[in-house]
C-alpha cells in the first residue's frame, strides 16, 4: 500500500463514522475547531509566516500572495464560517421521498453523506478549513491536497482540526491532508478508486481542465465563468449598463464576473453611449468586433478569435454585436462555459427563449451574473460553483455534499 | 473534425431542439417509433437474422443468442415499452424550488434535460430501443454505441427512430448509432468531452469498470451486484429461506441477484435446515468458509478469496459465517459493490444499524434485494441501476436523466 491509499482507506473508515455520528456531534466538532483555529491562531499564523517568506523569495506575485496570507482577522473570519456551516441544517437523514408498494414494501429516498471527498486546491489556506468544515457537516470525510506554496499553513490547520476532531470522540482521519504536494500526489489521488467518492478541484481553469480530463475517481468541475450580459433591441439601456458595470467591475477575478457583452446592433451604439462613463470609471479595456471598432474608433481594439473564450479575470471586456435574439442564444451557448448568462430586455417573450434556451447553471433576466453564490441564493455556504450537469448544478450547498440511498422495510417479500 | 466528432456536434445540436420540444411534440415522437417499429418491423427482424446467423457461425453461446434474437412477441414488446416512456410524466420543466430573496430576485431551480447521453453497450438489440426513449422523454439526445454483434440489428433500429423522429418534425440526429463497432470508436466516445454530457455503459462488469477507468467524459457506473443476504441471531429463519432462495434463485443473471448468504453463527445450522431443501431445487452450488464446510460435509466447496467478491450470475452461492452484527456490516461494506443488501431480522435495533451503515443504494430489511428495479420501486421504467453515489444512486428513471437550471428574475439588481 502507498502512502496515500493508506490515507485513502483511513478516511474510508472514518466516513463510515462520521455517517452515523449525528448532527449533535458534527456540530460539536465544528466548534472545536473554530475554536482551536483561534485559541491557537499563534502557531497557524507563524506557518503562514514561513510560507509567506518562501513564497516571497521565489518571487510569487502581490496579487498571489495576498491571497496566501493569514491575519488575525482571516483567522476570525475562518472560524467565523466554520461556526455558519454548524448552524446550517443537517442534510443527513432527511427522507426525500417516502412510498407504499402495492406489495407492502415501504420504501424511503433517505439523505446520505457521499462518503469521501477529495479536494485539489490551489495556494489559499482558507480552502483548507472552509472545505473540512462543510464536508464534515454533510457528514463527509475529506482529503485535501493543496498547493505547495501553503504547504506548511495547511500541516498546521490540519493538525488543529484533526486534534480537534479527536478531542470530541470522532476519528481525526475524517480530515486529512495530502503531505505530499509533487504531481504524482495529485495523480495518485486522481485515480484513488476505491476510496474517493468525488473529487472536487478549485482554482483556475487550467488545473480544473487538467483534473477533469485526467481523473478516473468522479469529478464535479467548478469555477470555470466565461459569462456573458446581452442587451437585447428591448432593452432598458441604463438598467443595462448598470447591470454590465456589475457584472464586470464588481470583483472581476471572480467566476461570476461577466467576460463578454452581446449587443444587439439596433441599440449598441446607444447603450455603448450609457455604459462608457461607467466602464471609464474602472479603465475597462475594451476588445470589440468590427462594428464595435467603427462605433468607438480608438477607445476598443480589436478582438481575436481567442476573446470570444477568454476567462479574464481582470478589467478587460469583450463586445460583439448580433442581428438576432437567436444569434445571441447560439453565440453564448457556444462560447460560454455554462456557468451564468444574462439579458436584459423588457420583452418578456424574448426573455422567456433566452432562460430557456441558453444552457447554463444560472440564467438571469434582468440581474448581474454576480448572483451566482450560494449565499446569494440562500443555500448557506458552497464549496464551489459546479459548471457540469451531473450530480451538482449552480453553487454547491450541504444538499450537493450528499447522495441518498433506498432504505426498504418489508415482512418477507419476495419477488 | 472526425465522423465521431461530426456525430457528437449534430446530437448537441438537435439536444438543444429537443430541450425545448415540449411534452406533447415528444410524446409524439415516441408513439411515431413505437409504431414504426411495429409497422416495419420485417425490416427489423431480417436484420436481426442476419446477425443471428453471422453470430451462430462465430461460435457465440446459446445463452447469448438468446439475447441477441428479436422476435415479433419482442419486437411487441418492445414498441410496448416505448408507449409506456410516453405515458410517464414528463420531469422537464418541473420547478423543484422557489425563493424570492430579501432584494426581490425570484430565483426558481428548474429541471432540465442533461442534454447528449451516449450508452456504450452489448449485444442486446433492445437495449438501442429502450435506452433511445427514455432519453429522448427526458429531452435528451443519445448517442448509442452497441456491440459488434447487433450491429445490423441495431443499425435498422436507429434508423427506423429517425425516420420516426423526422416525421414529426424533430431532428433525427436526436438519435444515433456509432457506426462503428471497433474499439477505438469506443474509446473516442470516452472522450468526447465537447459533445457528451454523460456516458452510461451497460453490460457486464467488466466492461463497466474499463469504461469508468478510461472515459474522460462523466460515466454513471450501473449494474454491478455483488448482493448479500445477512441472516441474523434473531431472524425468522423459515422467512429468511424464502428471501435467500428468492434473491439466489428467481433470476440469477440479474444484478439485484444475491451471490453471498451471510450467516451468524449462532443460527448458521438451523437456517442451513431451512434453506437447502429450498437451494437442492436448483441445484445451487454452495461455496462456504470453514465452519459452513464443518457443517455441510460435501454437499458445499472451500471459497476461496475469490468467492468473497464473484459475482456469479448463476446458480452458485457463497456462504460466509460471522460472529456479530458488526462482522457482517464490515464484510458486507467490504465486499459488497454497493448494490442491494439485505438483513432479516425480528431485533428492530439490529436491522436500523444494518439499514443505517451498510453503504448500498438499496438496503433491506426482511425483503428480496430483488426488489431493486424501476418498476418495483415505482419510478416507472429506469435505464440502469447506479452504483455510485453522485447524481444518481439505485434504479434510474427519468428524473435521473434531468439536471436543473436557475431561473432568475430581477429587476435591475446588481451585488
């Protein structure tokens, strides 16, 4: 047995317990490591130090390391989320369905944990305990594999919430962190089959992609937003503006940022009129199509193939123009990454086709693409935003963090 | 772009037409297949004998011609099946959820086809029928991949549903077949990332583990049953006869077939009385550890390891004696593929630990694991019987061939 596969049938084992172990007890738990993670902040913040000054030294980027970095504040609010997801309700048990056969038999769809959830993440210690916490409420053992660079903020967490865990009466395997943070530590774990359940990667496209495309245990693919806003020929145009502004300035690293404006060349011109003075406010950088280019002369350059698909993360917009409701649906069905899509249009029947036609985990009429989140949606936490259809669509609360199982009492029925 | 990537491209684009289709156009649709499949079904049957005969000259087993060979009583049958898909309630559409949050967002979960589903399957003609209506009721392209040995079988099929499809005025490439039976078309649909939203193989196990190690594109894993009949201290033992010869013997090619009878000890014998009068009617071979060799003298085999996870398919039982009710969860959790576990037992606290820990999509207490079907549950027809855990878990019928979508109305919010 490797390393790993023993990690991996030691948080089997425990998945096993933590199934059974009662919302009373996970809760407790939750608690003792909110706590310990403050009590004994001291030695995560001094871990964090050690990788903030190796990262440094391999000179990683401000942007990069402030997203690495522990205060005393993050650490509060850490525990803060910890204690949320205590207060969440227990998905585990509930009985989705219930039925009598003609035969007698009484079958109930009843809630449980998926059992052991793996999570491959990139230099943000936060995930580490985010992550356990609600794995751990939905009753889910779970092994983290996180980025080198927070190798050593990651160790302590671990050990505080694995301490933790003990110190209530639950087995501290039911959290565990891959030490190990080469690439064959991520392969392994790609193809841990007999003991992973799912597997979840977060962080940029490349690593989701990557995972997706190399694992064999199941994967629920997160995060990827290329979103578009579309100003329909009937659309209020300030409305529209303000909701591109939004959409795109808001937190344009997001996944829920917007990436693209689809204009309907009736109104582009008009709405470019409403949206410019905004979009100035952030130096918006523009990337349009011809007609864009003829519109705004100097103020946008010209797009490639590659903007139509671009993810960018930054203060940049794409713009293309279209004759046609129609031509918007095909165009953000084919460039987009199904994630979360917009129109803003006062016509209803327009609307109608764009919610249901465009293929995406959330479509807005109306509203900024910036809605997609657990916490907006009132799903409590999410671990994650899943762009697949499979299993989890849209943020992924508790609920997603669950399967269920057929529980069927009879007095000897047979078939 | 290659013939596969062609295919894959045309069902994404007619999934899109038939998401929107609406229940009355897709009903209509199955009824025009059901009934050209009736119609013509000379077609159907000639293709299928020159299969037989190509299969009769390779040799292939009496067992497995059965399956192959269509005949009219089945082609009725089948046509049967495809009306009965029609009269099931149409999942799409279907609002699960609705919210108006604090700053006016209606937000409504909607369920949605999952959009192309490819099956990669065996000689079973039927399958090609079955299969394309169930998905096309969920709104749903398929891409079917059958064996080289219905080939012509499977061929006249599709052909005859397109043509079935095209006369109401659906896009025929909502259904199609790969063309090609070799390997390596197999494995191009395992990869088909851009095009197939999930991949169901069904047939043998073996081919259901190659699938799920190999594709890139998410596989639901169906129809692995390695099913254990847990007789416990307490059981009735006369009803815990019935239920073992019932699970063993009634279909033993089946998946929701038991292979492995464990016994505790303290009643191993006195049940043993009780259930081979009932096993000798079929002959059913008998593999038993020591203490069950102990008691049967020659009438059982040694197991040997081997036994412990076979799944026989067949008139042949392993017999496993245990020495406590947590043995037996652990050997069964072992052991077991997650399939359909049973216990019988008159002690109502040992039959809730049996149903709460035994990780299985179907858990009984005094019933025949072969309970575990669409039909019996209720959910009408099902496609396969998951294993796994994400997205569906049991017998799967329409609703788990639908995802979902967020709808969201505003006026004009932004974050």
């Amino acid at each position: 047995m490797t390393e790993l596969q023993r990690q991996g049938a030691a948080a089997k084992a425990a998945s096993r317990a933590l199934a059974i172990a009662g919302t009373e007890k996970k809760n407790e738990a939750l608690e003792a490591i909110a706590s310990i993670l403050e009590r004994r902040q001291d030695e995560w913040l001094a871990a964090n130090a050690e990788d903030l000054a190796a990262a440094r030294e391999a000179g990683m980027r401000t942007s990069m390391l402030d997203r690495l970095a522990l205060t005393p504040e993050r650490v509060a609010q850490i525990a803060g989320g910890v204690r949320e997801a205590a207060a969440l309700p227990d998905p585990v048990g509930e009985i989705v369905k219930e039925t009598v056969r003609p035969n007698g038999l009484l079958i109930r769809r009843q809630r449980v944990p998926l059992g052991v959830i793996a999570i491959i993440y990139e230099a943000r210690p936060n995930v580490t305990v985010d992550a356990a916490a609600l794995c751990l409420k939905a009753g889910n053992a779970c092994i983290l594999r996180g980025g080198k660079e927070a190798i050593r903020s990651n160790r302590c967490a671990a050990a505080l919430m694995r301490e933790a865990l003990a110190s209530v009466g639950l087995p501290e395997d039911a959290i565990s962190l891959v030490q190990n943070t080469d690439r064959e530590s991520a392969h392994e774990l790609m193809h841990l089959e007999e003991y992973v359940d799912v597997l979840i990667p977060r962080g940029g496209a490349g690593l989701i992609r990557a995972v997706a495309k190399e694992a064999s245990v199941p994967v629920i693919r997160t995060g990827e937003g290329v979103c578009h806003v579309y100003v329909d020929k009937d659309a209020d145009l300030a409305m529209a503006a303000k909701i591109l502004y939004n959409a795109k300035c808001s937190r344009p690293s997001v996944c829920n940022a917007a990436e693209c404006a689809v204009l309907h060349k009736s109104v582009a011109e008009a709405f470019l009129n409403e949206a410019l003075p905004l979009l100035d406010q952030k130096n918006v950088e523009l990337r349009g199509d011809a007609k864009i280019c003829n519109i705004l002369g100097t103020r946008a350059k010209e797009a490639s193939e590659e903007d139509w698909d671009a993810e960018y993360g930054d203060y940049t917009l794409a713009v293309k123009t279209v004759t046609s409701l129609d031509e918007a649906i095909s165009f953000i069905n084919d460039h987009g990454t199904g994630h979360s899509e917009c129109i803003v249009t006062s016509d209803e029947e327009a609307a109608r086709r764009f919610l249901s036609e465009v293929d995406a985990a959330a479509v807005y009429w109306n509203a900024s693409t910036r809605f997609t989140d657990g916490g907006e949606f009132g799903l409590g936490a999410e671990i994650g935003i899943s762009t697949q259809k499979l299993h989890a669509r849209g943020p992924m609360g508790l609920e997603e963090l669950t399967s269920w199982k057929y529980v069927v009492t009879g007095n000897g029925q047979v078939r």
